[in-house]
C-alpha cells in the first residue's frame, strides 16, 4: 500500500466502528511484484511494452523514477495504471547516475543487480531501513560474476556504489547464491543474468545455497522471464538461463490484481460472513499468495472461485492449525489476524524472512496482536 509524506506526519485517528457482518465486491490493485518486475523487465527489453493495471504505490513510483534517471522512456502511468515502456535492448542510456529508491525492496535488489552487470557508475541509496535490510548475499553473487560493487556503509547493508564492470577473460559459468534470507536475490539475479549470457554467449547456472524461502515469488519471476522470451531452465535447486538469452517485448502485459492483497477481503468474508468477491486474480494466478484462500478453506472457511475472482463466505467454525507459510510470507501476517477467531491455537512456521522486511514484522504483528487481547 502507498503512503504519503502528509499521511506519515499526520497525528490524526481513523475510528473503526464495529462490524458485525462483511459483505461485497472489491477490484484489486495491481500486484507490487508484478509492476515493478515487469517495470524492469520492459525497461530492459527490445521494443516498446504497453503495461495494464500498474500498483500506485510507493516501491512502483521509485522503480519507474529510476528508470526514468537511468535513460528509459516510460509515458505514464495514467490514472488506471497503464504505461507504455520504450525497451532499451538491455543497455540504459544514463551510465552515470544517483539513485534514491526510498524502502523499495523490490526496486533496490532487482536494480542494483541489472545495474551491476551493464556498464557504468551508480550510487543506490534508500532510508535508514532499506540500509538495515541486507544485501550481501546478492552482491556475492554478483561479484563472482565480474560485478564491481562498494559498500558505502556497513558491509553487507545498502547504500552501495556499483561501478563497471571487470573484463575478465571468461564469465563464470556458476554461481552460487543463498536463498533461506530473501527469494529477491535469486529473483534479481535471474532477472539480470540476461544482460550477461546475451555478452557471453554462455549460459550460467545459478546454484540456490540452503532452502529457498518464498519460492512462488521466484516462479512469478521466470514467468514474467517467460512472457519477455527468456526461459530459464530449473531443476530443483538450480537455475540456467540460457546462452545468448535476451528480453523481447510481449507487446502488452496485464498486471494481475494483488494476491497478498486479496488475503485481507477474503478473510475478511469468512469471519465476517460473506460473501466477499475480489476481482482480479484467481486459483490460477501466478502468485503464490492465491493459496491463501486454501489455508482458509481448511481451516473451515467456505472458498469459491471462477474466472478472474475469488469469493468467501463463512462456513464451518473456524478451527487453528499448524501452517507452514513458507510460500505465503506475505498473506501470512492476515493468517495471524485470523487465527484470533479460530478455536484452539494457530501455528505459523516459516517466517524468517519477516525480520528483513520494510519493518521487523515479527516484532509488530506480535505488539499490535496483543493490544487486541491475543
């Protein structure tokens, strides 16, 4: 969701009334990891990329702010979220630039791994947080592969200084990356790797170190790969994109409605009775956080679904669980807010990586969980 400067300084209350009953339809943003993937993608690909049904939110305006410095012609986002993004055939025009990308996680990670592998002289910066949030693992990676990359603070933390890249005589053929911190590494790797195997005419595997957490934000990555004409080959922990790979535009890309997004309204229905319909993504969406409407459902929730919507009502009391959620991180915080109307306790497992998230979500969601009595 988006914030304003006024808003973050305001000291005014929203008051809440109580509700006895949730019922309605709702059209859902668009997806945050969508946008700004698709934002790069375009940016980096041969042609022009129309974008439909863009997120305004904070992360999508930094991302479309620092192509925009970087060189990329990009007319809009109108009011509706649609663009037009003039692809640079993977080289930006701009080789020598200062970027402020605010808390975006998903604008800092990915762009500072296409930025390291093309040629030219960046400053990344973000707030205190985005410099508490870590980056080394991704920056490992990225060296390995020639990257010239410098910590301007603590090592390990943005604020980073990327400069050309190093010539050496053959590109790394593998490269190693952790993935039990944050999937956005791997994500902003692959996305990246493109602009080097089309150089090298090498391919290059990518050995995923340790579990991968969010694994389904990964495979929203080498889909949208998929839909710009690059396919990445996977075999469990190992990820090849291909030699010679390069980005082409689909000519349109509709972003889907937010998954993580949708968890809200439809919990929302099953505690609050129903029916509840969002529009905008279904059980065949491409992100994982859609199977949070499975979670419901075997907790007692009452979940349908058709083409482009899914819709809850209220079914059988609602019992706790044990739930790992390491393919829902996001969708896992309204399973905690959840889990106060269930009988019996609610168990959530996997969720690491909320520490290095834009806030310690941990630490909130437990604050504000007890402020209502868990």
């Amino acid at each position: 969701m988006s914030s304003t400067p006024t808003a973050a300084k305001s000291n005014a209350a929203i008051d809440l009334p109580g509700a006895s009953h949730a019922q309605g339809e709702v059209r859902l943003p668009g997806s945050k990891s969508i946008s700004n993937r698709t934002l790069l993608l375009a940016a980096l690909a041969d042609g022009d990329t129309v974008l439909r049904g863009l997120l305004r939110a904070d992360d999508v305006t930094f991302m479309i702010d620092a192509l925009k410095a970087l060189g990329v012609s990009i007319d809009g986002p109108d009011g509706a979220g649609n663009c037009t993004v003039h692809g640079t055939g993977g080289s930006f025009p701009v080789r020598e630039a200062a970027l402020f990308l605010g808390n975006a996680g998903t604008a800092f990670r990915p762009l500072t791994a296409a930025l390291a592998l093309n040629h030219g002289e960046y400053v990344l910066r973000g707030v205190s947080r985005m410099h508490e949030r870590p980056i080394g693992d991704l920056v490992d990676a990225l060296c390995v592969l020639g990257a010239n990359i410098r910590y301007l603070g603590k090592p390990g933390f943005p604020p980073l200084a990327v400069g050309t890249m190093a010539a050496p005589s053959s590109v790394a053929h593998a490269v190693p990356i952790r993935g039990d911190v944050s999937s956005q590494f791997l994500s902003s790797l692959l996305m990246a790797l493109p602009l080097l195997t089309a150089r090298s005419q090498a391919s290059v595997t990518v050995n995923v170190v340790g579990e991968l957490i969010s694994k389904p934000y990964v495979a929203i990555t080498t889909s949208l790969m998929r839909r710009f004409g690059v396919i990445v080959e996977q075999d469990d922990a190992r990820y090849v994109v291909p030699a010679a790979a390069h980005y082409a535009s689909p000519g349109t890309v509709v972003v889907e409605g937010d998954a993580s997004g949708a968890s809200y309204f439809l919990a929302a229905g099953v505690i609050g009775g129903g029916p509840v319909r969002v529009m905008g993504v279904d059980r065949r969406s491409i992100q994982g956080d859609v199977a949070f409407a499975d979670v419901l459902a075997r907790m007692g929730g009452d979940i349908r679904g058709g083409d482009g919507w899914l819709e809850a009502h209220a079914g059988a009391a609602l019992e706790g669980a044990t739930i790992d959620c390491i393919a829902i991180p996001d969708a896992a915080m309204t399973l905690a807010v959840v889990a106060l109307f269930a009988r019996g306790p609610t168990l959530l497992t996997n969720i690491g990586s909320w520490r290095v998230k834009e806030t310690d979500r941990i630490a909130a969601m437990t604050i504000e969980l007890r402020k209502l009595g868990a």
